[in-house]
C-alpha cells in the first residue's frame, strides 16, 4: 500500500499505559508526523478531551489544547517527536453506560493548505467507575425489583 502525496503520516504514544489513569495524575506522551512536507502544513493540533457517545446530543470538553501553525512556526523538524504533557482533571471519569459512554482520548489533527485535515487519536481511561447491571441482570439478582413486602 502506498501513501498518497501529502497524507501524513501520524504517530502518538501514551507514556507508561496503563488500564485507567487516576484524577490528578500526570498523563504524558509523544507525537510525530511524517510524509508531508512543512510547506504543505497549516496546522498541528493536539488535545487531550472528552466525548460523550450513545443517545441524546454528543457532548465535548477539551482539556488540554496545544496548536502549531504556520504563524507560530513548527520549529524543528515535523519527523522529530514532540512532547505533551497535563495533569488529568477530576471529572468527568470514563463511564461505560448503556444508553450514555464518555470517552477520554489525546487526538491528533494535521491541517493542510489545501483545505484537508486529518486525524489520529488513542482512547485511555479516566478512573474506574463500575459498569452498569444490565435490567435483565439486575432482575435475575433481584435488584430493583417492584415486590412489595408486608407487615410480617
């Protein structure tokens, strides 16, 4: 397979991954791009955010956000790694719903003087909430259910 001319070519790290990250705690990581040439670039965007996915409206926090473009000079060369670092906040935590999950990820964007842009992103966890019982579940183990109890 061959890449076509001026598709970059991305590639990030989470330092030390692990299962779940804790509130507070430090996440770091590299970056890099390759198979593009700088003259090609607009802009380089890194951010560490949340998303919200399932029903309803898809809700989005940006925590971290850091941007390189043609005005702010990409400095050393785009094939070199790039570092990143943030201290991850208290909320909100990875949940793995039924009908809602929220999902923690650090996202890659390379933006093109062409008018293309593309991403890359590596999902991590943010605490450890349990999952949900499913009702079905919950009925089996007689959690929820409507019995009333009498006087005995």
């Amino acid at each position: 397979m061959s890449l076509a001319m001026n598709t970059p070519l991305m590639s990030m790290t989470i330092d030390r991954r692990r299962e779940a990250y804790r509130p507070g705690e430090t996440l770091t990581g590299e970056y890099q791009i390759d198979v593009v040439k700088t003259d090609d670039l607009k802009a380089v965007e890194l951010s560490v955010l949340w998303y919200t996915v399932g029903k309803g409206d898809e809700d989005l926090g940006v925590h971290y956000f850091e941007r390189q473009s043609r005005e702010t000079s990409f400095g050393e060369s785009l094939g070199s790694w790039r570092r990143f670092s943030t201290v991850l906040p208290a909320s909100p935590l990875s949940y793995d719903g039924m009908l809602v999950k929220i999902r923690w990820c650090v996202r890659l964007r390379v933006f093109l003087r062409g008018g293309k842009d593309f991403s890359e992103e590596v999902q991590f966890q943010l605490g450890e909430v349990p999952r949900p019982t499913p009702p079905e579940a919950a009925k089996a183990e007689g959690v929820g259910s409507n019995v009333l109890l009498g006087p005995e």
